[in-house]
C-alpha cells in the first residue's frame, strides 16, 4: 500500500501514526514514495513504532548509533559488487529471526538505485499458510524450527514457532527462511524436506509482490510475516544500490 502526502522529515501526528499502524497491519507492506530525511530523522521516525536494534555487524569506534544502518553493495573502493555468501539478502529470510525476540519490522529508505535491476520481492507467508491443505496444516502445529546466525557462530540463536501467530492480528503466519537450520525434534533429512517444500509454496508468485525501486522511497514492512529478497539478476553487482535500514524490535514469537 502507498501513503502519498506526508512528509516523514517531520514529526508525525497521532492520528498519522495511528493510519500507518492501520496500514501495516492490515497491507503488511507500505510504501511513502518522495521523501527526503537524514539518516537521524528515519532513526526518529522507527522509534514511533518501538525499540530500535543496532546493527549485527562489529561496531567501529566513532560509529554513530543513534541513525539508521546504511546497506549497500558498494566495496571499500566505491565499486558496486555481489556477495554469494550464505548470509546474504540474495536469500529469501526474515529479518533476524535467531534473536529470542525478533524484530516486528524493518524500514529502508533508497538513497541510490540502479536505472536497471536493484529490486526487492516480498512473499506474504500468512496467505501461504492460509493456502495449504488442512492436513498439512496439522502436521505443522506445534513444530518449532530452530535459526543460527550464519555469519556468527558463536551467538546462540533460538528456537521458534514454524506458524507463529501474530500478536496484533491474531492471524497466523509459516515463519522460516535463510537463517533456519532445522526443525526441532525431527530427522534432519525429513525436516530440510518439509521446509523446502514450505519455502517453495511460500515463493509462488501469488504470494511475492515485487518492488521496483525509487530514489527517497521509503517502505516499511511486517517481518512477523512477510519473507524478502534482494533480486539477483544480470543488473546485480553492476550498479551502486545503497539503502538506510531501521529495524524495531519485536515480541517472542508464539
């Protein structure tokens, strides 16, 4: 869903607040095209909606925190790139799900976009969950599915519902993705089977809703149940695509 006419450099109104809460919960995505606003103003912006996380990735000294994570495909040489490693956003994944308690959203804001290529797709996998067969259903209920960091093997990741159930909606949601490493309490040959045959109902094109971006879009989605993916395709690596990221913390998954 777009929201056209507000201006999120400055402060929000509660009742303006009150619509975008509307609008995730009820669209799962929202889109602001055309805004312009610091790294310091989106930081502000998150905190309308909860605690803002710090980025994963080590904290240089002298590194702001109080302002949102720059992401981007840029090497240390100002040259755009690819990375194919487990860890990356090429991945379908939710955002952080091995902390005990996720994130409930995530923000990017579009600084520099390719003319070509640079998109994002995201599938519903409350509506994939909907859309499977009563029985497979059941099967599903009560499964928990375990994810690890895949950059740092040192953290303990955690262990959540396969169908969380959304605390706002009360509407439930397959929950898996990138950083998963199995489900608990199952043979891992039968586990990995059942969450790829999952993932590849999740990624139908009737769930995934593909975003083209544009310089100051700013989008905001509900990781509780959406998976997303950065669009790997001939355009990737050739061209400079940075973004500023806002992730809010969420609530044990149920």
């Amino acid at each position: 869903m777009a929201i056209v006419g507000v201006d999120l450099s400055l402060p929000l109104t509660s009742d303006t607040k009150v619509q975008i809460v509307d609008a995730l919960l009820t669209h799962q995505f929202v889109l602001f095209p055309n805004q312009s606003l610091s790294r310091e103003r989106q930081f502000e912006f998150a905190t309308e909606f909860g605690e803002v996380e710090m980025p994963d990735a080590q904290r240089r000294p002298g590194k702001r925190h109080g302002v949102a994570h720059v992401l981007s495909n840029v090497d240390d040489s100002g040259k755009p790139t690819v990375r194919h490693s487990k860890a990356a956003n090429y991945h379908w994944h939710t955002d952080k799900p091995y902390n005990a308690a996720p994130p409930m959203l995530t923000m990017l804001h579009a600084v520099e976009v390719p003319e070509q290529g640079g998109d994002t797709e995201f599938a519903n996998t409350a509506l994939a969950y909907e859309a499977l067969p009563e029985t497979t259903r059941r099967r599903l209920a009560g499964l928990r599915i375990a994810f690890r960091p895949a950059f740092d093997d040192s953290r303990p990741g955690a262990a959540h519902p396969l169908v969380r159930t959304h605390p706002d909606t009360g509407r439930k949601a397959l929950y898996l993705g990138n950083h998963s490493t199995h489900i608990v309490g199952i043979p891992e040959a039968e586990g990995a089977a059942l969450l790829a045959e999952l993932l590849e109902h999740a990624m139908q094109p009737r769930f995934v809703y593909r975003h083209r971006w544009r310089v100051g879009d700013l989008v905001m989605w509900d990781n509780r149940c959406l998976l997303h993916r950065a669009v790997l395709d001939e355009y990737s690596g050739k061209h400079r695509r940075v973004m500023h990221r806002s992730v809010v913390k969420g609530t044990v998954p149920f």
